[in-house]
C-alpha cells in the first residue's frame, strides 16, 4: 500500500513539476499526458485506499490515513513556496518532513503495527523512519546540483526551474558572497533554468553541498538513536544501513 | 465527506478537461493553475480519508472505498473512450455508472447504512441512487448541447471539444442520415470544437436529445420503483422529488 501511494503522488509530483524525466525514463506525463497521470494517480490512491479498508486495521488505517493526508499537505506547502526566496531552513524542514518523511516514517511505523509492537517500539521505528525520509529528501535535493543525470535518472536542475528554494540554495543565499547569492534569488524568483549554469557554480563553490550533506548526517544518526534501544539482530542491522545509504547515494 | 469527494473529484475533471467555467464561475485551474487544483484535489481526498478513518464505521468505509475506486475507473475508461466513436450506448452507460453514478448510489446507501437500516433497504436505496446518478448525468450531457451557457454554469461544447462520445452523439451515430452522422463522426474524432455549430445542428434536428431525455426518464423510473416499497415518508417525498429534479433540471 505504501507503494502505490508513493507510485500515486510520483504521477502527480511530475504534473505537477513538469517533469520529463524519472528513474532514468520519459515520465508518464510526457508517454501518456497530463490527464492519463492524475486520473491513474487517483486511481492507484483510490485502489491503496479500497485494500486498506479490506484489510480492516484500523491502527495501520490511521497511521495511512493522517500519513496521506500530511503528504498531501507537504505538497500544496511546497508549493506555495515556489519562486519565495525568503524560505529558511526551518520552512524548508517542514515541507520535506511532510511531503516525504511522513510516508517513511508511516512505513517504519507500521511495522511495529503490523508485527504486534509496543508503544515505544512503534514510536521509536517511528522516529526513525521521520529522520531517514528527511535525510533522503536533502540528498535528493543535493542531487539536483551535485548528481550525474545518467546515475540520478531525473534531469537536473529541475527543482530550480521550478522555483523550489531547497536546502543548497538557502545555504548559498545565508552563506556566500553577496553577488552569489543575488544570482540564486533572481534564479528562484524567476529565472531557475536560464540561470542553472551560474547558480551550479555558486552552489558548488559557497560549500553549501558541504553544508547540507552535514545536515543530512546529522538526520541519520538522530535516526540511529531512535533504534537504539532495539536488540541487536539483523533487522536492525538493515535498517541502519537504510540510513547509511541515504546520505551515501549517488542516485 | 461525499461533498469532500466530490469537490475533489471536480477539480482533478477540470484539469483533466481544460475546462474553464464551472458554475458560472472560472474554473480553479483557470484561477490558480493546474499544480494547485492537482495537490489541493489531493489534499481534499487524503482529508476524506482521513475523516472515515476517524468515524471509524467499516461498513460506510467499505461502501465509500468502493466508490471512490470505481469513480476513479470510470474516469480513466472516459480517458480512454475519448475520440472514439465506435462507443456505443452500453459502454457510455458503463463509463456514466462508475463516473457519476457510483457517487450518488454511495451517497443513498450511506443513509440507510448509517441509520441503521437493513440489507434491503441499503440495497433499495442503492439502486435508486445510481439510477438517479444515470439520469443526472444522462441530462447534464445532455445540457452540453440543449442548455443556456449562463444558465448551465459550464461552457456548451466542452464535451464535444474533449472527443467525449455522450449519448446525444451516439444518438445521431445511430439514427440521424449519413451527413449528420459524418459531421459527428468527425466532431468526435478531431475537430470538436471547430465542428460544434454543424453538430448541435445535427443534435437538434435528429431527435437526438428526446432520445436521451426517454433514455434519463426510463432511469428515473427505475429510481422511484427501486424505493417503492418503502413507507411513505416526507423523506421518500423528498427522493422522488430529487428524481424528477434531475430529468427537469436546465442547469
């Protein structure tokens, strides 16, 4: 279920983005339409939701049900603050918690629901898969700038035609020179893909990759923590190194 | 919730069509652009979600997660039938039933679920909830040809200019001469929008739309026979009421 509600808001996500390119292939916008996209998204949340209430759970139910809801929050969040270059780190932090974590952390969660845990066990595999979805979220970001587009699959720098204030160009606007950071707010504000070149270079030389990989690590080993009471078996093994190859990918 | 879902299912139908007035007003697309109608018809539907999964009822959950998967097929057949036009009258039925009228059986099945009623009046009030669902929206293609654009709230001819294959159409396909059939066939295939002075001529001349009218009105009987046994009440007053609104409606 989680996968279909992902695979839903992905053909939503590249209408919305205009996006062409995904996991290295045409996105379904670009082979089938616009129209094709959102009405099999509603289709494929309409039918996760038709196998939700089959399977009766009422606790996974709720974990889905406010897990749907915060993503779909995320998203309109997003996108009001498109061409906004006045978005800081904490803004930037609640959109990607809701629009990506909370669909990680409802799948760690459930399985603590599903396999019968306590309450601090489903809290802590909770906690865990918010900081990992967060972590995942800023190295997506990153890879818009830093990522080979062959390897990542998504053609880069679509996030700044779109206007999306990520976490490497806040850390320019706050850290870099001052004619650096001009060319980022007018890039966000309106000229993300004439300018993508230029910002490129003022991401890549004001360390703000550095910066955000730092934050991105610091999400990992708060995700770390949040299992480490678990017993030590190869579950848990997995699960941290989930969290290791979030900040470590490349794609 | 069902006005949630609707709400939600009409803006996604906006997008999807390019439609640019609804009830006499711009379309939200129009207004604030199709990413925003996309993620808040989204946000809509996770709310609804999440709404049932607090009233927690699985019966009205099931009967609602029913509805809002075959709503979602019934678009996406729709999708498929556009410039078609070989559908005939069965498979316009088919697309109507899952579109519209799986909502309004929903709707009518919900009141006797949530009161409390038995096996049979659920599935009475079922049936007369997707026959007036067939006539609604037998009448409301019917009104894209034989309405008053002010009065309809919607622009005449948008079906036509989508490829839709309403019934009025497959009515001339079927028992107008071979010339009104050709412009139909035409309209249908490619140049909807272009076409539709010639084609609401055929519409009108052939008897399409009395066809269609007999067609809603069958409907509408079968509505108020699949509730004639209940026990007359101002509340089975006011169901036929709605049924006869919905063949006398011009808006």
């Amino acid at each position: 279920m989680v996968e279909i509600i992902h695979t839903a808001t992905l053909l939503h996500d590249d209408v919305v983005d205009e996006s062409e390119l995904r996991r290295g292939r045409q996105t379904a916008n670009v082979a089938f339409g616009n129209a094709a996209s959102v009405l099999v998204g509603d289709f494929l949340h309409s039918r996760a939701f038709q196998m939700m209430v089959a399977a009766g759970n009422p606790a996974a139910m709720r974990v889905l049900a406010e897990a749907t809801s915060l993503i779909a929050e995320g998203e309109v969040l997003q996108l009001a603050h498109c061409h906004d270059s006045n978005v800081d780190e904490e803004r930037y932090l609640q959109v990607i918690r809701y629009k990506t974590a909370k669909l990680f952390e409802a799948a760690a969660r459930l399985g603590a629901v599903l396999g019968g845990g306590d309450d601090a066990l489903e809290s802590a595999l909770g906690t865990y898969g918010g900081y990992l979805g967060t972590a995942f979220q800023i190295v997506d970001d990153m890879l818009d700038f830093s990522g080979d587009e062959t390897e990542v699959g998504k053609r880069l720098g679509d996030d700044l035609a779109e206007g999306k204030p990520t976490l490497p160009l806040i850390y320019v606007l706050r850290h870099a020179t001052p004619e650096q950071a001009a060319v980022v707010r007018q890039a966000i504000e309106q000229d993300g893909r004439a300018l993508f070149p230029e910002v490129l270079a003022a991401v890549r030389a004001s360390g703000a990759l550095q910066r955000a990989q730092r934050l991105a690590e610091r999400q990992v080993e708060s995700a770390k923590e949040a299992i480490g009471a678990l017993p030590d078996t190869k579950y848990k093994e997995a699960l941290l190194e989930f969290a290791l190859f979030a900040v470590q990918r490349t794609y």
